[in-house]
C-alpha cells in the first residue's frame, strides 16, 4: 500500500521543484493537519508515504506546558534549499485557553479586516512571539517554495485563514502585517471544518477576490429547515429564560414580539421570525453553551433547556460537522467550499457548492446547528462537537482503500501520546 508503507521518496539528480506538479493532494493536507497537533503525529511509514518532511515547528510561547499550540512548516520535493511545496498548519484545539479564545467573540482589528473573533486574533498574535515564526516565514516564503499553502483543522483551519488572509494582504498595519514580511503573497488555503471568523468576508489580496484552494466541511444533504412553530417555541424559552435569571424586561420585551409574530399571515411569518432570530441568536448560543460548560449563572435553567432539545431532537438530528456554523452573524472567507460526506452515514451528499461565505454550507440553519450540538452532549453526557473529527475528513477525501475503508483510521495513521478522541470518525451520533 503505497500511502501505510512506503518508503522514503527519492528525486533524481536533474529534479528541478518548479518544473512538476506543485499541487498539494487535499487529502495529504487533512494528514498535517493532524499531524501537527500536541501529542499527535503522523506515523513514519504514512508521512514518508506521501513525501512530505517537517521542518521547522513553531509553539506558542503562551500556551498551556501539557498541550501547546503548535504552528508546523512542512515541505516536499526539495532540492537545493527550494521545494515544490510548502504547508504552514496549524493545531486545533485542545485546551482550555483554546475553548475560551473560541468563546471570545468580541470584535477586533487584523491585518486590515475589522470585526474579526477577538480570541482568533489573539491566538494568532501569540505565535509571533515564537523564537521559529520568522524563520517559519522565511522557508515558506515565495523564494523557497514554489508554491505554499496553510491547512488546518478547527481552530487550526481558521488560524490557517487568518494566516492565508494576512500574507496576500496588501494592506499594510502596525499590528500584523509586518510579521508577514518576506513571506509568500500567494499562499493557497485548504482548511477542514473551520470555524466562522468574521462578520464580512475574508478575501485574497483584495475584496471579492477568493483564495485559490478549498473549504470542507462534513455535510450530508438531508437537512430540512426548523418550521416556524419550533422557532417560537424557542424564542418563547429564551424569554421564560431571561425571567427566571432576573431579566423581566428583555423577556417582556421579546415576549411581545413573539406574540406580533404569531399574528402575521403565513406569508409575512417567516421573514419577520427570521429578523427575531438575529436579534436572539447570540443571547441563545451563551445559553447553550453556558449549560454544556457547566456556568453557574444559568444552572437553574439547564435542566429545562435539556428537555427541549430532547424532547424535539427529530428536528435537531444531523450528519454533518457543527463546527462551522456554531456562531450566527460570522461568515467565511471567499473561497470555494465542497462538502464531504460522513463516510459512516447513508445520507445522500449535499450538493451547493462554489465560492460562499455562509457556514458551513448555503442551506443550514445555524440554530439548527447549535441546538443539534446541544441535544448530541445532552445525549451524550458531554460537550463534543459530533462528525467533526479529523479522520472523517481523510476518509472522505481518500482514494486509497487501505485509508477509506480502514476501520480505525485514527490507529492507523497515526501515533498518539494523549487520547485523541477527535481523530477517529465514528458513526454519526444521532443516526
């Protein structure tokens, strides 16, 4: 099997790196983009298999002593000091400094885009304190490489965007632009269920440009939008939320516009939910969240909001990867997206595509998404983000048999010093 066990490649003595192909398999990139996670490393045998070498790793001088975030150049078909191709990846998360930067959606400035997630930015700011960002820059730069991508998986897909974004800008700030120079202007970007980044789009270089790679995300085509009844019902327990936790005029308030809505004729109902549902969204995701971290502030009401999702969880069954559209009001880069599906699922594939920046894909409903994440860990008994993991990804992508039929692609690609339960794809967890 030519990706389980081959050896290590060689390249003829007259190898010239910009003379053959410099496009990067997707599939080998969803392989580094588990590889460079703490604790997590390709085996041997797979990333010699495929042709690529590590070069240097880059770790958050910030970051938690047991599991560090880490940044990894890697690089493929070299001969004198320039490659074919080059990857910056990043790892996703896995901490809890990580789960609380995601939860940091205040909006900050980056690299000339404003309203950007304020946890994302600070994120990727901490890697320029690393001792190996410069010369990270340098071995991926255009003079090197004759092309070069960032990949990633998550958290790492969306520090790839931000580092795709920030070396084609040319817009020039103080903040983060000058830790981009020198660095290649033409980085392609290939990420694997990142999350929303920003309220307008990134783009390549320039507005409604799109970057050259691909967006993917699990995505199964069977997802039917929530009617417009379960939409109130859960407009009307937020409200009875906001009573019980002190709120008595935000939920008089939203009781009021509830009632207006139930009103309208059919044919004004949806559009004017629709407005409510922007207006609430953030308050509802703080709620879930705030019930699957366990905060105090909202335990008198997790036991009801439990019982909702469950007792209406025909509607919040998915087999598709929350990640992606966890956050109502953020959108992704410009760039085309393609849809994977689960390779455990025997749902038909969803079939929008093409340049977007809707998460995860043209047709979901983001309250849909945070509530079928929500009903999965009620049902579970623990916050995990379901058709997420990383091996779903290289299986979906994979054209060798020995990967996509492998059942425990985890195990077999990978070594592992820590339980890596995002590496392996299981079944979908509601069908």
């Amino acid at each position: 099997d030519p990706v389980i066990s081959a050896e290590v490649q060689t390249l003829p003595i007259d190898f010239n790196p910009c003379a053959g192909p410099t496009l990067a398999p997707h599939v080998e990139l969803a392989m580094l983009a588990g590889d460079v996670n703490a604790g997590v490393d390709l085996k041997d045998s797979v990333l010699n298999g495929i042709g690529w070498s590590r070069a240097t790793l880059a770790i958050d001088p910030t970051g938690a002593a047991d599991q560090p975030d880490f940044m990894q150049a890697y690089r493929k078909g070299c001969k004198g000091g320039r490659c074919a191709i080059c990857t910056v990846s990043f790892s996703g998360t896995d901490d809890a400094k990580d789960v609380e930067q995601a939860m940091d959606l205040n909006p900050a400035s980056f690299c000339g885009y404003e309203k950007v997630r304020n946890g994302y930015v600070g994120e990727m700011r901490e890697f320029y304190g690393s001792p190996q960002w410069k010369k990270i820059i340098v071995e991926t730069s255009g003079e090197n490489c004759c092309r070069t991508y960032a990949t990633g998986h998550s958290l790492g897909g969306s520090l790839a965007n931000m580092f795709a974004a920030c070396a084609n800008n040319k817009v020039h700030d103080e903040a983060d632009k000058p830790h981009f120079e020198g660095s290649s202007n033409d980085v392609n970007l290939v990420t694997f269920a990142p999350a929303a980044l920003s309220v307008a789009p990134f783009y390549n270089g320039k507005p409604n440009k799109a970057f050259k790679g691909m967006r993917y995300s699990i995505s199964d085509g069977d997802i039917k939008p929530l009617p417009n009844s379960l939409k109130l019902k859960i407009q009307s327990l937020y409200a009875q939320t906001l009573d019980t936790l002190g709120q008595t005029n935000e939920s008089n308030k939203l009781e009021m516009a509830i009632r207006q809505v139930e009103e309208l004729p059919d044919d004004r109902r949806g559009a004017v939910l629709a407005g409510l549902e922007q207006q609430t969204a953030e308050g509802i995701s703080q709620v879930i969240f705030g019930v699957l971290l366990q905060n105090p502030g909202v335990a008198q009401v997790a036991q009801k909001w439990a019982e909702f999702a469950m007792a209406n969880k025909q509607y919040f069954q998915y087999a598709y990867d929350a990640v992606p559209g966890l956050f109502p009001g953020l959108v992704d880069p410009q760039m085309e997206y393609t849809p994977l599906k689960h390779v455990k699922s025997q749902n038909p594939i969803a079939t929008d595509g093409g340049i977007t920046s809707d998460a995860p894909g043209n047709s979901y409903d983001s309250m849909q998404t945070i509530w079928g994440l929500f009903g999965n860990s009620v049902q579970t008994k623990g916050l995990w983000f379901p058709n997420h993991a990383l091996c779903c990804y290289i299986q979906a992508l994979s054209s060798d048999p020995a990967v996509k039929d492998s059942a425990d692609c985890g195990s077999d690609l990978f070594k592992s010093s820590v339980e890596v339960s995002w590496v392996a794809c299981s079944s979908p967890t509601w069908r």
